[in-house]
C-alpha cells in the first residue's frame, strides 16, 4: 500500500501588530534617510578617484562599521571610484 503525504499550510504572521510600541514611524523613517545617505554616499565614493577618496578616509567612513565592513552593497558599475568593500578593506588595513 502506497503511503499518502499531506501538505499542511502554515500562515506566518508578522509579530509587528503584536509589539506596538517597540517600531515607530519615527524611527522607521529615521533609519530611511540614514539608508538613502549611505547609498548618496556610496555614489559619490564611486565618482571619486581612488587617491582621492584615500585620502578622504573620514569623510567616506561612514560607509563601514566599527571593524571597517561595508554596511552598504556593492553596485556592479565600471566607476573610476572604489566599490565600498575595497574602500572598506583599505580602512581596515589603516586601524
């Protein structure tokens, strides 16, 4: 006898509706335009010349964490800049 399988449908629910008070529309919209000033950044690390940009290494800073990782993505462009992760890796040579 050939065994049946049943597929069981599960629902996910966010748990968002059950913490009201934790995500604010402040905050959410705080971390928007900390995100759209990181990609302005990236773009304007990607325009800059590399010794430029070196040489720029506080103003550019931003775009890594407190190790020197990228917190933004990399872009596939052919730029005359640095992608994020090579100006990354640079400052964390540099600590």
């Amino acid at each position: 006898m050939r065994r049946r399988h049943k597929l069981a449908t599960v629902l996910l629910f966010s748990a968002a509706p059950l913490l009201p008070g934790c995500v604010t529309d402040a905050g959410t919209q705080q971390q928007q335009e900390h995100e759209a000033d990181l990609v302005q950044l990236r773009d304007e690390l990607l325009q800059t010349p590399v010794d430029t940009a070196l040489a720029q290494v506080d103003h550019f800073r931003p775009l890594c964490d407190a190790e020197g990782y990228p917190l933004v993505g990399n872009v596939a462009t052919k730029s005359i800049g640095l992608q994020p992760s090579a100006f990354c890796e640079e400052v964390r040579k540099l600590q």
